[in-house]
C-alpha cells in the first residue's frame, strides 16, 4: 500500500520567504516549522506560516512535484499560493485546529 504524501509551502509572512517541502505527515511537520524544531531554512528565516499545500496518494508522486516546484521562479510560487490562498492565511489552524 503506497503512503499518501503531501507538498507544502511555508511563509515568513505575506509575500516573504518561501519554503517548499514535502512529507507523509502534514500538521506534524507543519508543527515541526512553527515550533522552530527544525535546524534549518525555515527555522533562520521564520518560515511559519502554512500558505499552500496539496495532497497525492503517493508520498513519490508528491516527492516529484516538490522536485518540480523547486525549480520554479518565484513569481510561479506566488501565483500558485494566491490562486487559493490569497491572503495568505495560515491553513495550519484551519486545518488542525
């Protein structure tokens, strides 16, 4: 049985630091980030905001659009990120309370 996977982005605030990672398990990672328990980009760049994120069945198929994301120039991202969150909520709270 394949694990479901999830691609992410974190945010400083509206329009600042972008992160992009991806996991098996979104609100602990995301707990992770706001927590400052990861040594790391997000944690020197106050990445704690979850701005955007999308599920796949397979946590591979999330791997390779991660890969993907990555390359993207950073406007791509914004457009990505305000197409459904365009105010740039935190959707960690909306999420899991």
């Amino acid at each position: 049985m394949n694990k479901a996977g999830y691609v992410y982005m974190m945010a400083s605030r509206l329009n600042g630091t972008i992160y992009t990672g991806v996991t098996s398990d979104l609100a602990a990672r995301v707990y992770q980030h706001r927590n400052g328990l990861i040594d790391g980009f997000t944690k020197t760049y106050g990445c704690t905001l979850l701005v955007w994120y999308e599920v796949h069945d397979d946590l591979e198929a999330a791997r390779y659009r991660e890969r993907q994301l990555k390359k993207w120039n950073r406007d791509w991202k914004l457009r990505l990120i305000e197409e459904k969150n365009p105010d740039w909520l935190d959707l960690f709270e909306s999420l899991f309370g």
